[in-house]
C-alpha cells in the first residue's frame, strides 16, 4: 500500500480506490472541505484518534470526511456525501 501525498494531506491511494467506488468522493475533493471557514469538527466516537469533519467541498456538496493527525499531514481515512439529516444539521449550525 502506498502513501499519497497532496500537500497537507495524504492517503492509501488503494483505500482512495475504494472509496471512490464506493462512496463517488475522490480523496482529492474530500480535501477541499478543510476549506469550508463553516466546517464542522467531531471526535471519532469510535476511534478518538480520528475526527470526523462536515462542510462544503470544492463540488458545492456536503462531504462527511473521516481523517486523523499524523505529524504535519492530515490523513484521509473515507469521505462520503452527507446523508439529508447530516447536511440539515451542518446548515443549522452554520446558521448561528
């Protein structure tokens, strides 16, 4: 398994395959929801290791990315497109 690397962030580019696949989110655009200034950020609740991040991407779609910290690089785990519920919470607290 090889490591990516796209600026701050890095991924298993097989993982990034996979997740592609199955979710239609490339790591790539998962990325560009660090640059929604109204991104949200969670705690893993099952991992506390991870954080689980909710905001625009680069598409103009709600993403759900999981990543974790690993020295100076954020580490993309899996990204998928917010579910109505996901996305309704992220716009009432964007609205505050």
């Amino acid at each position: 398994m090889a490591t990516v690397v796209h600026g701050d962030f890095e991924c298993d580019d097989a993982k990034a395959a996979v997740n592609e696949k199955k979710h239609g989110v490339t790591f790539l655009e998962a990325a560009t929801v660090f640059e929604d200034v109204d991104f949200l950020l969670n705690v893993d609740p099952l991992d506390p290791s991870r954080f689980i991040a909710a905001g625009f991407s680069g598409a103009a779609r709600v993403l759900v990315v999981v990543h974790a910290i690993r020295a100076e690089r954020t580490r993309l785990i899996s990204a998928r497109r917010a579910t109505l519920r996901e996305e309704e919470l992220y716009a009432e607290r964007r609205g505050r």
